[in-house]
C-alpha cells in the first residue's frame, strides 16, 4: 500500500505526540531525571511542528516558516535533554539557534520559493541537531568495580545504538544534499518529503527506547547505590563493604596474594557526643570519611559498618597496609583538630589483620578487632596489628617515629576529596 503525505503526516503527528506524552507521564513518577520533561516536551512540540506542516495545505493560516522552527526548537530540546542527562547545562542560543536561523533566512523571497534551499537548510540543521545528540549520547557511566564481563559487553552494544541511531538520522537527512546541488532537476520534493517522513517516524521510535533505556538505566543505577551507601558520610554501608571484599578476596585468592583488613574506630566519640551534641559527631564522622576517600588508593575499600567504626580491606601486604593506616591515622589526627567550629582534637585508632586467601571476610574482621583493642589499650591514635601478624612491619615503627609532622604539613600535602561521591563510583 502506498502512503501519501496526508496519511504520513498523521501517523508521525499521532505517534510523536503520543510518546511525548509517555515520557512526561515517566518524568512525574521520577522528578530527579529532569531530561524526561524536555524529551517529553521536545516530542510534544515535534508534533506540532508535523501538525502544523500538514495544515499549510488547509484553510487553517499557518506562517510557512513556523512548522520548521518549531522542529528545529523540537531538535534542540532532545539535544539539550541528552545534555542535562549527563549533567551538563542548557544552551538556550544553541537551542534556538536553528530556529532562528530559519526564520531568518525565509525572509528572502528567493529562499523561501525555492523548494531545494528549504530542503537543504531544514536537512542540515536537523542532521546537525542529531550530530549533536548522538555526541551527548555517547557519554555513559564509567564501568566500576565488580561489573561482570557480560554486562559490560551488554553496555557497549547499548551505547553504539545510543550514538548509530541519531547519526544514522543525521546521514539520511544530509545523503539528498549532494544529490540536489549536483542533479536539482533529478530530486523529487515530493519524494523526499515522504522519505523523510518515514524516516523520522524510525527515529522517534528509535530515540524514545534509547531514552527509555538510559532512564531506566539511571534510575536502576541511583536505586543500587543508595542501598549500598552510609547516608550520613557516603562510604559503602556494612552490606556493600562485605560484598566488596568478599570480592576482592576472592580475585586476590586465585593468584595467592594477601590482603589486609584495617579496623578504624573514633577516639572517644561517646565523649565527643556527650560534650558537644550528635549534631557535632556526625559531623566528625564526615569528616573522617572525606580524609579515608582522600589517602586511600583507587584499590582500596572502606564502609561504615556501624556507629564510629569503619573498616577498609586494601589488596596487599603488611607494609601495603601499615602506610596506608599511618598516612590515614596521622591525617585524620590533623583534620580533627577543628570540626564544625568546635576544638575536639578528634583522633582514631587502627587494628590491622593480613591473611592469604582463601579466607573469609569475617575472622579476618575479628582478627582486626583485636588489634584495634590493643590499640586502645596502648593510648588510642595508633595503629596495631594482629598478634597473629609477626613480625611486626617495620614500615608501622618507622611511620610511627614521625608523628612529629605538623597539621599544617600533612593539610597541604594532601588535596582535598569529598567523600559524597566514593560509595557511588564502586557501584554496579
């Protein structure tokens, strides 16, 4: 059966509004992806533009260069969609700059009798507009700790259909271009009018399962990371820092390396609470968070596994471990001095255990807990290791002789990190 344009123009009117419609209805049950609104909305005007297009034919007075502008203003709010996505601005004047232009350049009389200049501005503006789309699309969520092969594999097909379907779109517009500045008497208007449309039909079809696809994707992502995150300071909560390093026990046990657990417990926090209130030590607890996820190693993991305890398992041995516990101990004993305005001299106390794999997460914790106990037992602010672990790593000594350091060297030594983000960069 052959389609005129009255019936093309129908059916992409009808299934352009009715998408729009479906995005806005996705975007009122989850308000945080404000990039469903402007997809909605840029399908809704889209629409417009199709109706408005097919009743220039009509009765109905319709200024010739308002469809177009309100297609190219459609263009733009998918690509500033694809922008805020991704956490980057609206640009209004590359928003509406299509739409200016057009309007613009239909002042002239000659350009706006010559069926072929309509055709080739309206084509390259909109495959400039999809360029630009399938350039935001290509932006996808680094591949984090503990994400399977398979799934990986999975999102790179995704991503190729995030940035092959508008680009595709952009090559069908462009292709007649050359066609009618080389041949114009061999291209038909008509005929191309109805490629177009069925075309676009293909891609709003194709655009909104991509969307549906990176919407679901976010939403599933920011459900998985906060039931894996400590609300209050942004670490892994004692779930996800158990699977964490049941994984990298296990990665580590199949080559027969060591891993080391680090207990870390806040120096009389209950005081700091009694004296100053919870509102002060949850602050102290923030703060040792963003001192942890700033001199850590990108190997290394930490969770609050309850109240003032946090622990950490780093892939390596007991030196690996004994420098990272004493940079940790002795920076946090820098960064506590002064918290939320008040003096606490906040400090903490570190018990480290190392085992070669296998081994379970849980005895390595206990073992762990011990020697954070002989480190409160010998004065707090120090880092033990388990009696199990002999001899005692010189490195932890050596480290230990130059508390000495000030807090202003260890602040400047050391660039600032938010702790907000640690939890959610290891999340599947």
């Amino acid at each position: 059966m052959i389609l005129d344009q009255a019936t093309l123009v129908t059916v992409a009117s009808a299934i352009t509004g009715l998408l729009g419609i479906f995005m806005l209805m996705l975007w009122v049950q989850e308000r945080g992806i404000r990039a469903l609104a402007w997809w909605g909305g840029a399908y809704l005007m889209g629409a417009t533009a199709v109706t408005l297009w097919g009743a220039q034919g009509a009765a109905v007075l319709v200024s010739p260069e308002i469809p177009n502008a309100f297609l190219f203003v459609s263009c733009g709010m998918i690509w500033s969609g694809a922008r805020l996505f991704h956490g980057r601005p609206v640009l209004p004047g590359a928003l509406f700059a299509g739409a200016t232009a057009w309007v613009a350049v239909m002042q002239s009389p000659d350009f706006a009798q010559s069926g072929h200049a309509r055709l080739i501005v309206s084509a390259v503006l909109i495959a400039f507009y999809a360029f630009l789309t399938a350039f935001e699309l290509r932006r996808e969520r680094r591949r984090t700790v503990g994400q399977k092969q398979g799934t990986a594999a999975t999102e790179l097909v995704a991503r190729l259909l995030r940035i092959g379907v508008p680009m595709l779109h952009s090559a069908v517009f462009l292709a007649p271009v050359g066609l009618i500045l080389l041949a114009p008497m061999a291209v038909s208007a008509d005929g191309l009018f109805a490629l177009f449309a069925f075309e676009t039909i293909l891609y709003v079809v194709g655009t909104a399962f991509i969307v549906l696809v990176v919407a679901n994707e976010r939403v599933t992502h920011v459900h998985k990371t906060a039931a894996m995150t400590d609300l209050l300071t942004g670490l892994f909560n004692r779930r996800a820092f158990l699977d964490a390093a049941n994984r990298i026990i296990e990665s580590r046990g199949r080559k027969s390396l060591p891993v080391s657990v680090l207990l870390f417990d806040l120096d009389k926090f209950k005081l700091i609470n009694d004296r100053f209130g919870h509102a002060v030590g949850d602050d102290a607890l923030k703060v040792f968070a963003a001192t942890a996820a700033g001199n850590l190693r990108s190997t290394d993991v930490i969770g609050r596994i309850g109240g003032e305890e946090f622990a950490c398992i780093i892939p390596g041995a007991a030196q690996d471990a004994a420098l990272v516990a004493e940079r940790l101990r002795a920076a946090f004993e820098a960064d506590g001095v002064v918290i939320a305005g008040h003096e606490l001299h906040a400090t903490v106390s570190i018990g480290v255990a190392v085992a070669i794999p296998p081994v379970a997460i849980d005895p390595l914790l206990a073992r762990a807990d011990a020697a954070l106990y002989l480190a409160k037992n010998n004065g707090r602010n120090r880092v033990e290791f388990d009696q199990g672990d002999t001899p005692k790593p010189k490195a932890a000594t050596q480290l230990a002789d130059k508390r000495s350091q000030t807090a202003a060297e260890l602040r400047s030594a050391r660039p600032s990190v938010s702790a907000a983000p640690f939890a959610a960069s290891f999340a599947d």
